[in-house]
C-alpha cells in the first residue's frame, strides 16, 4: 500500500512564469526603523516561512490582488522589511522596516481546479511549483529573501490557487491568519479600510522585564548539545522516505474515541495521534517520548498583550512519558490527562519563567524525541474570501514529521490530521489512526 501510494501518485506539471516577480511596496509611506524581535519570536525552530495553499474556484485579476495587498502593508509594514542579523548579535534577527516590499509572482497551471483536488489531496514535493522561490543573489537581497512571498496561480478552468509564506520569526498562525483576513478583506470591499483591529508591532511586552526565577521544570526545552542525542528519532525520521498520512475526524468520530472526563477536541485528537505515532515506530519501550504544541499566551500574560498584538504569542506545551507507559494502557485516559496538564500549568509565572530562559540562546526546543502538533483548524483559514467565495481546498504546502490539525471545507466541527511518517510504517500508522476505532470504514482518509 505505502509503495503505491509512492509510485502512482500523480505530480502537478511545472508552473509557468509569464513575468518576472515583482516587489509590491505599501501604498504609502510606513515607518522606517529597525523592529527587535522578542526572544520568543527569534527561537531557532521558528526559522522557517508558514506556507499556505488556497484554491479557488474562480479567479480575479492579480492587479486587483496587488492593489489590496499595497494597501494592506501600510499597517503590516514589517512584512513589506527585511530580516537581518543584528550587528551585536549575530545569533539573534531583527526586522529592518524600510518598505522594501512583498514578492508577488504570476503563474499558469494546466490543470482544472477539479483535477488538482482529486488527485493532489495530500501536499507532496510537486506542490513546490506553487510558491516562486527566489534566488537570494540575483535579486540582490542582502541575506534573506522577503518575509512575505506571494504567487497567484491561474488554473485552465478559470480557478485560480494563492500561495502564501510569512516567515514564522514575524508572526504565528494566528498572525498569519490575521494578516490574510485584512488582506482578502480590502481586495474584496476596495472601498473599505482594513478591519477595524490594527496590527500591535511593538515586541517589547513579551521581552523579559524584571527579576524572575524559574519557578519550574520546562522540559520542552534542553542545552545543546543534547543529552540525548544518540537517541533523535526526528532526525531519524527525515533522514528516511516519508508518506504524508492524512485522516479526517468527524465530530461523531471524534466522541467515539473521547474519555468519558471532560477534554477537549484537541485534547483528545492531540492524544490519540501521539500515541498512533508511537505505536507505530517501534520505539524502545524506555525511551522518553515528547508531544509539544504552541499554547496562545495572548490572555494569559499579566497585563494581557495588547489587542492585535503582531507577533508569535505562544509557549510550548510539552506532555512526556515513556513509550511503555503511552502504549501499554487500553484507553486515552492517561494520555489525555497528560496532555491538560501540560496546558493548565501554562500560566503567568509560568511563561513568565519561559520567556527568562528563552535569552539563553544555547536553549533549543527538544526535538529529539517529539511529535510536535499545530493546530489549525480553528484560524479561520477555510473562509478567506478575496470576493471569489471561500476556497474549495485550504492546505499547507508541504507535509513534514510535523503534525498539523487543519479544517473540513464544509464541516465546521471535523478535523483533518497530517503528519508525514516513513514509508514502511504509513500503513501501520493509518490502522492505529483509524483501524481499531473505525473498522466499518466510516473514517476518510
């Protein structure tokens, strides 16, 4: 099953390029400084651009994207910056504001809409074509390419495909799906402003202010080198051909695998899906495993960070046990308890403590031995509209060891989990998803 799945999948053709990209300035004039980043924006493991996928059934002239997009940077300056190393401090980035501009490219795609949905469900290597990627030299950018890139993507139908990548050291989904909201928001009512909750840019309320001492263990996070480094199954993992594995949990489906104790949709998904990986690499039954996942701080903090706050606002949560203990009990009890006490201890002293450690830049988040989840399935993704009615797919552009909760175009209430896993055990994976609780089939995947 897992070779098929790696040999007759089919691969989108190569986009074509009709013009050069282009740098889309803000509209008028933005503030010119140099944005510090806070010390939970500049972790190593943010280092990466959050790319998103939207598919449209019909399509508008890139003019008319251009036009809201030059309109909307003028408060989302940052985007339109650059990221540089700051001078003192080489380790850590910074935004220089200087309005530079967004990419913004312009290809075709010879395939219909209803094509690409059919036979691309999963993001695969072939969906790179989606987003230009720009040579740094020849465009002439001094380190690193624009923190905003953007391609349009017209499809013979008449549909079209947007492809987004915000570099994640800027903003969290939440940012993300904020910006993208004001952006399909103005391109869509020209004639309104953007929505009424401005962007807050100011990183200094998540900076550490004050004497604080560590008032608790944060396992989420370890020196390097690791101490377990003999032992890094994520390494391991992408070092191996992988399968992106995608299952959708309906809300029925859902409470069939619920604790009878209140929890969560998260928290129950979360604790399922970690347990379904571990059973199904095959870990040493002492080894300490690891789920952690982004927490929003944004109500959290005393004072609360200010409303529309520009930046990433979340801790780690981390959950950890051994495999024995994870795989041996017969239900998701444990695990789910797990998984809300990882949440409920994240409190105002807490990420008080986390965010005082986070200036040790010798300190990375434990990969090691984690699956990490993300979950998007509540951004509000799925409804951007830029006056072409909401997308008929809304995906992340690629699939990685990393697990993603995304929404159900058209059930609000399900819930699609994709995460990547090698080849040989996709298979083995996909059962403890969905074989043991939903043998009559009833689960998509």
């Amino acid at each position: 099953m897992a070779e098929g799945l790696v040999i007759k999948r089919e691969q989108l053709p190569k986009c074509e390029y009709r013009n050069d990209p282009v740098l889309i300035k803000p509209i008028s004039e933005t503030p010119k400084h140099i944005l510090p980043l806070s010390d939970v924006d500049d972790q190593a493991f943010l280092r990466f651009s959050i790319k998103c996928v939207l598919v449209f059934r019909g399509s508008m002239e890139a003019e008319w994207l251009k036009c809201g997009l030059s309109r909307v940077l003028v408060d989302y300056y940052p985007l339109a910056g650059r990221l540089r190393t700051c001078p003192q401090h080489l380790h850590k980035l910074q935004v220089d504001c200087n309005g530079e501009g967004a990419l913004f490219a312009e290809a075709f795609l010879d395939v219909h809409s209803h094509h690409f949905l059919s036979f691309t469900s999963n993001p695969d290597a072939s969906w790179s074509t989606l987003l230009y990627k720009p040579k740094v030299d020849a465009l002439n950018f001094a380190q690193l390419p624009p923190p905003l890139l953007l391609q349009v993507t017209y499809l013979r139908c008449g549909g079209m495909i947007l492809s987004t990548a915000i570099h994640h050291c800027l903003c969290d989904g939440i940012g993300t799906s904020q910006f993208l909201h004001a952006w399909a928001h103005i391109t869509s009512q020209s004639n309104l402003s953007p929505p009424l909750t401005p962007p807050f840019h100011s990183r200094h309320v998540l900076s550490h202010r004050g004497p604080t001492r560590i008032h608790c263990a944060h396992p989420q996070y370890t020196k390097t080198p690791r101490a377990n480094w003999d032992v890094d199954v994520t390494k391991s993992l992408q070092s191996q051909p992988l399968v992106p594995s995608s299952s959708i949990f309906t809300a029925s489906q859902i409470l069939r695998i619920k604790p009878s104790f209140n929890c969560t949709t998260f928290e129950t998904l979360a604790s399922h899906t970690w347990r379904s990986w571990i059973r199904s690499l095959d870990l040493p039954p002492s080894l300490h495993v690891k789920l952690l996942f982004p927490v929003n701080i944004r109500n959290k903090l005393v004072p609360k960070i200010p409303k529309g706050y520009y930046g990433n606002a979340f801790v780690l949560g981390c959950a950890e046990s051994s495999v024995n203990e994870l795989t041996v009990a017969e239900d998701l009890n444990g695990v789910v308890r797990l998984v809300q006490n990882a949440k409920l201890i994240i409190d105002d002293d807490y990420i008080k403590s986390t965010i005082f450690q986070l200036e040790d830049k010798s300190l990375q988040a434990d990969l090691s031995a984690s699956l990490v989840i993300s979950d998007w399935s509540k951004l509000g993704l799925q409804d951007l509209d830029f006056g072409l009615g909401k997308p008929l797919l809304m995906s992340p552009l690629s699939s990685d060891v990393f697990c993603l909760f995304l929404p159900v175009i058209g059930d609000v209430k399900a819930v699609r989990v994709l995460v990547s896993v090698p080849v040989d055990v996709v298979e083995k994976f996909e059962y403890y998803m969905t074989g043991e609780y939903f043998s009559d089939g009833e689960t998509n995947v």
